[in-house]
C-alpha cells in the first residue's frame, strides 16, 4: 500500500447556513499500482474514483466535496 495526497476545493458550512469554499487535502491509501498511476499521468476515469471517494469523505467530514476540483495528487511522505 501506499498514501497519495490530494488537494482540492470543499464547501465548509458556516453558521449562518450559507457555505465557504475553501482548499482541502486527504491522504488516501491506495494500492501500490493505483498510486503510481494517479501521481503519473491520471485519466479521467481513474480521477473519477478518486473523486468518489472524495465525495464521501467530505460527507463524513461535514462538508462538500467540490467536483472537478482537485488541483494535484502526489505521493505521501
């Protein structure tokens, strides 16, 4: 396995009920071959799961994940 960080845009809700689009980022893990796939040359369809998952993940965090908004995928440290 092996950790692929993302950057990305999210909508965070504010008290007023509105939302502030703001910079997010997740380490996710990812298989060995996934990784090097995603930190190279990525298509559309492999970004599209990555966004999936994104979609999810900020679900769960509260917030709202920004489609097509992801600004870089490189390898975790």
């Amino acid at each position: 396995m092996k950790k692929i960080e993302v950057t990305y845009e999210a909508m965070y809700p504010l008290q007023t009920g509105n939302y502030e689009q703001g910079e997010a980022a997740f380490i996710l893990p990812v298989d060995e071959l996934a990784a090097e796939y995603l930190v190279g040359k990525a298509d559309r369809g492999a970004v599209n799961l990555v966004e999936t998952a994104l979609e999810v993940i900020e679900i769960l965090r509260g917030r709202v994940y920004v489609r097509g908004s992801i600004k870089d995928i490189r390898e975790a440290k």
